[in-house]
C-alpha cells in the first residue's frame, strides 16, 4: 500500500518531510475508521496495521519514518539500474 497516497488528502493526513504523519493522531483515526483500508494494511503491511491499532503514536511515527526510508532507498536502487 503506497502510504503517499493519502498525503494530498487533508492537511491532517499529510506528511512531514522525513515521512512522519503531521497529525499521527488524525492518520491513526482515518485508518481505525475504515475497515477496507485496515484489511489492506493488513494484508500489504501487518506491522503497520497492529501499530494503528495499538496506541503508541511514538511507534506509528517511527515505522512511518522506515517506509518513507525504504521506499527513498528502492526508488534511488530504480534510478540506479537505469
């Protein structure tokens, strides 16, 4: 699940330059909210999904932070191969 896609939604579902969530709080709400996006997420990144649930907002923002890395480092290894 391409977590970039929310950015543009509502300023409280944007995210901060090194990935985090603006609004953690928000993001963690609109997830909670919608039982098709919470089986999505559960099926495309369970780690994230049980943080969502969980309530340690430390935590959502510190694997928010990963994904935006990870997904930096397989975008740079695209570039590379070109």
């Amino acid at each position: 699940m391409d977590l970039n896609y929310f950015s543009g939604s509502t300023n409280d579902l944007s995210f901060n330059t090194d990935g985090s969530a603006i609004n953690p709080g928000a993001f963690q709400q609109h997830f909670r909210r919608d039982s098709n996006l919470m089986g999505q997420l559960f099926q495309n990144d369970p780690e994230l999904a049980q943080v969502i649930l969980g309530n340690d907002l430390n935590k959502l923002q510190e694997i928010l932070r990963l994904r935006h890395r990870q997904r930096d480092q397989l975008r740079r290894q695209k570039e590379e191969e070109m």
